[in-house]
C-alpha cells in the first residue's frame, strides 16, 4: 500500500495524514522511518493504543505529535508516548475523551522538553492535571484547555 512506500521515505521528517484510514498496522510500517520529527494523525479513527505503541517504539525522537479526536486512544498510548518520546516539544491531545489524569502525570513526569500542550476537550481530566504539569513541565509555554 501507498503507507508502506512512506516506510521507505528516510528523508521523510514531518507526515500528517489527519482524517485518513491509516490503521496500526499502517503506523507501524511508517515507523520504519526513524527520522520522523512530526506525526500529524488527528481523527484517524482506525488507530489504536497499539498502533502509537508500534510507532513510538522505533521512533524515539519524535519532537511533535497531534493525535486529536483519535476517539479510541486511552492512557496507554500516552504511557508509550512519554517513555519512548521523551524529547517531545508539542503534543496534542484535543478531543480524547479516554485520557484522565494518569495520562498527564505520564507526561509531566517524563516529557520535560513539552513547549506546547493541547488538553482541549479531554472532559476526564481534573484539577490533578494541572498539578502534574506544574511539577513536570517546567518549560510549558502554551497549554490550551478548551472547552
């Protein structure tokens, strides 16, 4: 499939594929390209925690990911994201309505790089988030929390 040409692609650095039928196993064949700086998957519907997990796991330097209103997505896929991607600068989360606060307190406890952070619509997070980002992520410029 045309995904698996990408795989091939090392130059490739930035990929947004936001709003197509990319599945895990999609994910996990882009991942073959270990120089993806930015990850673009928002409302990729068919992706799951195990697709992220696949991707992360081969590219450890992954400094932006936007995986908003991906509705399947729990606090496993930020468990991943945090322990593999630790230099992440922006992630974005918008729309996730299965992340909490555990998937927070696994980003501000690893991911001490994070500049920009988008929680906006994550209705189960709490006050207890912000608590975590205020003790792990020091160099937080932008925190959008809309709506």
């Amino acid at each position: 499939s045309g995904i698996e040409l990408l795989g091939n692609m090392l130059s490739l650095v930035s990929i947004d594929l936001s709003g197509t039928n990319i599945s895990d196993q999609g994910l996990a064949v882009l991942g073959c390209t270990r120089n993806i700086k930015e990850l673009i998957v928002s409302e990729c519907l068919g992706i799951t925690d195990v697709g992220i997990q696949k991707f992360c796991y081969q590219v450890k330097e992954l400094e932006q990911l936007d995986v908003s209103h991906c509705l399947s997505l729990t606090n496993q896929t930020m468990k991943t994201v945090a322990f593999c991607c630790q230099k992440l600068t922006a992630l974005v989360i918008a729309g996730c309505p299965k992340m909490t606060d555990l998937s927070i307190q696994y980003i501000a406890g690893v991911c001490h790089y994070l500049h920009i952070l988008d929680i906006s619509g994550c209705i189960h997070l709490t006050d207890r988030s912000l608590k975590y980002l205020w003790k792990g992520c020091k160099k937080l410029r932008i925190l959008k929390m809309l709506y």
